[in-house]
C-alpha cells in the first residue's frame, strides 16, 4: 500500500476511534444514570464503531459486485484482492492480530441483521425478553431468547445470545488508534 492510501485509511482508523471514545463516554453516563435505554442505545452506537473499525482491518467483499461499483467482472475481481491485501497491509502497520476483539462479527452481525434474527425467533415463535440490565447468570430466561441486555458489572453486551465485552473492545480500539496516529504523526516529520 502507497504513503498516500496508508494514510487514509490510517487518518479513518483515528476517526473510528474517536467516534468509540464519544459513544463509552456517553454509554458510562448512561450507566451511572441506570437508564437501560439509553445504554443500549449507546452500546449500539459504540458497537457502530467497532464494526467499522473491523470491516477496515478485515474486509468482506461481497460475492456479487455491488451494483453502486461501476466496474466490470474483472476488475471487480482486482478490486477484491486489492481490499483485501490493503487489509492486511493495514493490520500489519497497526499490529493488529486475528486474536483481536475487533475480528469478531457476532455481535456486529445480530446487530446489522437485526431485523432477519427478529423475524427467525418470532417466526419458530420463541419467547422474546428485552433491554435486560444484571448479571447474565441471574436471568431466568434462555440464553438464545435475549434480544438485547447489557451487564453493568462486567460491560458486556448480548444480543440475541452473542455477547460482546466493551472494556475487551475499548482495550483494543485504544491501542490500535493510539498505533495510527502514532504513524500519523510520524509521518508529517
């Protein structure tokens, strides 16, 4: 990858960042506040971050070339290799291993495919419990019938039964900012 696309792609890290940074400062007053709503809706926010974070570092191109993508077959080919060698390349710089927090798409996953999740509980009609606060262990409902509850104990959100832990996630989204803007500010020297 040239200086010029490392450096945007880096300069879109720090912003992803930052944008996680806002969201825990905004989920931690929603925590102290003890406002369930709030906290999922900012979890939510927060998870928005990471996920795009983690589409940087780990690209997904679809199997079938998006229609917005003006390109033909062929080069809808060369343009998957290269997002996926730029990932890499990006998760070389940043020192960014795939037993990172940030590879995990569970979550992200029952998040963006919110409404098909929904729609496959409901439709083998399976009991919904929602915007659920406490420890996990406590809950006196299965597992798999959690749409969304968050434990403020240990800051892990779960939806529909994959959970994600933030101080893991907020670890890492830290670290790995700090690397870019490191390499940002390096660079301008």
């Amino acid at each position: 990858m040239d200086n010029r696309t490392l450096e945007i792609y880096l300069r879109e890290v720090v912003h992803q960042v930052e944008g996680a940074v806002v969201a825990s400062g905004l989920l931690k007053q929603a925590l102290e506040a003890k406002d369930i709503g709030t906290t999922l809706g900012f979890s939510q926010n927060f998870m928005a971050t990471a996920a795009s974070l983690s589409k940087l570092l780990w690209t997904n191109p679809s199997p079938v070339k998006p229609v917005w993508l003006d390109i033909d077959d062929e080069d809808y080919e060369a343009y998957c290799k290269h997002a996926a060698t730029r990932s890499k390349s990006l998760r070389k710089v940043l020192k960014v291993t795939d037993s990172s927090p940030l590879k995990s798409r569970k979550v992200r996953n029952s998040l963006e495919h919110f409404d098909e999740r929904l729609d496959a509980h409901t439709f083998a009609g399976k009991p919904i419990v929602d915007r659920n606060w406490g420890p996990l262990h406590m809950m006196p409902f299965k597992r798999e019938d959690i749409l969304r509850h968050f434990d403020p104990q240990t800051l892990t959100l779960t939806v529909l039964s994959e959970s994600v832990s933030f101080p893991d996630l907020i670890a890492e989204m830290s670290r790995v900012g700090a690397r870019a803007q490191t390499l940002l500010n390096n660079d301008r020297r």
